[in-house]
C-alpha cells in the first residue's frame, strides 16, 4: 500500500491548528508530502475538536463526505486526531467503520511507527493511550507561516471548570522543559520567524511539576532575550492564576505585547461558583483594574458562555453589565453546549435554545458597539504594525498591532516581515485602515 501524499482537515483552536504543524513536520520527516488537494492524497487525517456539539457535528459531517472519497478509492486512508479521536476512541468505528486510524493529541508522535505498521495491517489502529513523555519530546514541526510561530509551553489542564472536556481529553497539566522551549524560539529567530505565540490551556500555571522554579513570568525573560524575536504574545491565561509577576511582565519585557486574552465566561457569582472557576466577579475586575493601571493600552479580550445551566435573567445581566463595565475590545461568546462527562451535565435548569440564542444575539451586539467604539478611539493615533501580508481585499497589505488589531495598509509588499509605525485614518470593527508615518 501506498501511503506518500497526506492532507490534514484541522478543526477548532490554535492548539489543533499547531498539532497538525507537528503531524505535516513528521510525516515530512518520513519521506511524505503534503498534498494541498484532498482528492490526491492517499491519507487524510481530520485533526478534530470536541469543545462544542456544533465542532462535533462539523466534524462528522467532513467524516461522512470523505466516506463516498472512499468507497470510490478504497486503497485511501482516513485517520482521525485529536479531542473527538481520544474522545471516542474505538467508539468511532462503530460509526465510520471506513476509518483506519484514531490516534490522540498526545500520541501523534507515534505516527511514524503508525503510518509503518499500516502499511502491511488491514485493521484498524487505535492510538490513545497517551504518550506520558510527550511533553519531553522534540517534535519535528511544518509551519503554516514564514513570520508568526505557534510554539506549546504546556499541554492539558487541572482546573475542571464544569462545562469543559479538555481536562478529560487533553489530560493533566504537564510543562515542556524550559530549555526545550528557549531552544526552539532561538531556532525559530535563525529561520527568520518575528513573532512568537505561546500555547497552553492554562499558560499562568506553566512550570508546575518541573524542578527548579520555572514559571511563565520567568519563561517569558528568557524569550524576551532571544535576539531577533521582535514579539511575543500567549494564550490562554485563567483569571485566577494571573499573578502579579505576569502583570509586570507585560509592563517592563519590551517584547511582550499588550495584549491579553483573559476569559471572564460569566459576570454573575453565582454562575462563575456553578462553573467552577474559582474567581469571583470582583477578583475578575480587581485584576482588570491592576493590569491597566500598569499597562494602561493593553488590549483585553474575552470568552463568554450565555445559557449555562441554572442562568437566570438576572445572572445573564451581570454578563451583559460586565460587559459595559470592563470594555473589552473583543470577545468569543458561546450558547452553553452540554459535553459528555462533565459536572455541569447533571445540573439542574439546562436552558431552552431559544433562550441561549437571544442572550448569544445579545452579547454580540452590545459587544459589537463597544468594539466599533474602542477602535475608532485608535483613528490618528500611531501603532507599531507587523506587516505579515496582503490583506484579504487585495491591493493592501496586511498586518497586526501590537494589541493584535488588524491594520490594511498602502504600502509595497517589500515591507512583508518588517515593523513598521503607521498611523490609523479609519476604524472598523473587525479591521482598522492606516498610512506608513512618513
Ligand atoms: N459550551 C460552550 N462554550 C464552551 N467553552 C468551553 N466549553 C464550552 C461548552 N461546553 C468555551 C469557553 C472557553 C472557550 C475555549 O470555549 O468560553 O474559554
Ligand atoms: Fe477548560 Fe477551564 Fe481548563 Fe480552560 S481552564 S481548558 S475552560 S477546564
């Protein structure tokens, strides 16, 4: 059997999106190539998400098309990665028995030994038992981008919020070795990358169970140091774990954006108890207050859950209320969506769809106000920008503030790869539009 040409589908966050860099390094490193084509490739592997309902069922629907892919070409090999796959394991066999391959974020490392075996083996591989050195291991990487990196600092996470399955399907919290990270930025700076994003579920927690004292201020002077890296942003930080240390990081690493993605999910106590996130609505705010008292530009950035099980008006108008007070300059907002084998599955007062789509309708709007305003306050002021490529009109280039807004600029491609100062003449409220400082 032939198995030369692979190409990855990639569902859900930026955490996947980076799982299937990894996969494109190893297979490559095999001796496969990526194919841009999903007819031309003898596999395809669909690196899934289990976050929501709504990813699962966008997932099976991709699974049920690529079956007809199949019944026309059966030597075709379908692998499913990532949560759905550790999620469900062999249980998607009984769904999709055309499937060859189920393997977790954790054993993509296996592939190699995968891919091998498969090509003498008819069955079907199940892969999840979850490779406990993993966070150790130096995994060959095929970027997306030639400016921006995707580097993991950690995966999994410990906090069981009640609504999330990632505990469950990304398992417990285990750092990768300092030195291990420092090494890859500085490779990352010899390939010309400019811009580092750091993942993790719960980044503010980085460095538990590793010796010494490793922690995620401490992380970020140590790749504050490395020459060339002109910025370097993480995501996602829990509101409880945000320690002073971090806020002075932000404040004094030159190279550390202004930017913050700090998920609040509610702005009602008794919600924020229910959901396990072990911060209060004052502590939230308090926070808030601190970071811009020291970093007074800082972009803030949120997620919200509307419709968690138990959510009363008056609960619902706290978030709405939150909102208004903190001024976000952009969220992510979800209807609650019931996963299986979390806490808040067996609570009490799930709500009617109707009832979550009207409150999701309505953080939107009151957000969209509040964004649209935010931006138009940034009209003629100056902001460094990262010029990263064309913008999606064409004719413009493209790129981000440090406050990670994205900015349309007149101005000749040579500029790809360089920061530039530009000042804001128009605001919208998904892009601002500006003009090279001469
Ligand atoms: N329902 C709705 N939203 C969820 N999130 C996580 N789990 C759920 C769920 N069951 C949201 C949270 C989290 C983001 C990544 O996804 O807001 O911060
Ligand atoms: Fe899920 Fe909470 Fe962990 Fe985030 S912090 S991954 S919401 S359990």
């Amino acid at each position: 059997m032939n198995m030369k040409s692979f190409h990855i589908i990639t569902f859900g966050c930026q955490m996947n999106e980076h799982d299937s860099e990894r996969m494109t390094g190893i297979l490559e490193e095999q001796g496969c190539t990526a194919s841009s084509a999903v007819e031309h490739a003898d596999m395809i592997i669909l690196n899934t998400c289990s976050i929501r309902e709504k990813a699962e069922q966008k997932f099976y629907s991709e699974l049920g098309r690529l079956k007809k892919l199949k019944d026309e070409r059966p030597d075709l090999k379908i692998a499913v990665a990532g949560c759905i796959a550790q999620q469900e394991g062999e249980k998607i066999l009984s769904r999709a028995p055309y499937v060859d391959m189920v393997f977790g974020p954790s054993d993509l490392s296996r592939l190699p030994e995968m891919v091998e075996k498969k090509r003498s083996w008819s069955l079907p591989m199940i892969n999840i038992a979850g490779d406990p050195e993993y966070h150790r291991k130096h995994i060959p990487t095929t970027r997306i981008d030639r400016l921006k990196a995707w580097v993991s600092i950690m995966y999994g996470c410990d906090n069981y919020c009640t609504y999330c399955v990632v505990p469950y399907l990304r398992g417990r919290e285990r750092s990768r070795p300092p030195a291990d990270i420092v090494g890859e930025v500085r490779e990352l700076a010899r390939q010309g990358f400019k811009e580092v994003t750091l993942l993790g579920q719960n980044v503010n927690s980085y460095g538990k169970g590793l010796e010494g004292d490793a922690n995620f201020p401490a992380l970020l002077s140590m790749i504050n140091d490395v020459p060339d890296i002109e910025r370097i942003r993480f995501v996602t930080s829990h509101p409880r774990d945000l320690s002073d240390g971090l806020i002075t990081a932000l404040r004094d690493l030159p190279k550390v954006c202004e930017f913050l993605h700090l998920p609040v999910q509610s702005g009602s106590d008794a919600i924020l108890r229910a959901m396990n996130r072990r911060y209060t609505r004052e502590e939230y705010l308090g926070k808030i207050r601190r970071l811009r008292e020291a970093v007074p530009h800082i972009t803030i950035t949120t997620d919200i859950i509307v419709g968690f099980p138990g959510e009363q008006e008056r609960d619902f108008e706290m978030t709405m209320d939150l909102l208004e007070e903190v001024q976000y300059d952009g969220i992510f907002a979800f209807k609650y969506s019931k996963r299986p084998g979390t806490a808040a599955l067996k609570h009490d007062g799930h709500l009617p769809e109707a009832i979550k789509e009207k409150r999701l309708a309505q953080v939107l709007e009151l957000q969209g106000e509040i964004t649209s305003r935010n931006n138009g306050k940034l009209v003629n002021s100056v902001q460094e920008v990262l010029v990263d490529g064309m913008s999606k009109k064409g004719g413009t280039l493209s790129g981000r503030t440090r406050g990670n807004k994205a900015v349309n600029i007149d101005a000749p491609a040579k500029l790809i790869g360089s920061l530039v100062m530009v000042r804001i003449t128009a605001a919208g409220m998904n892009s601002l539009t500006g003009q090279i400082c001469e």
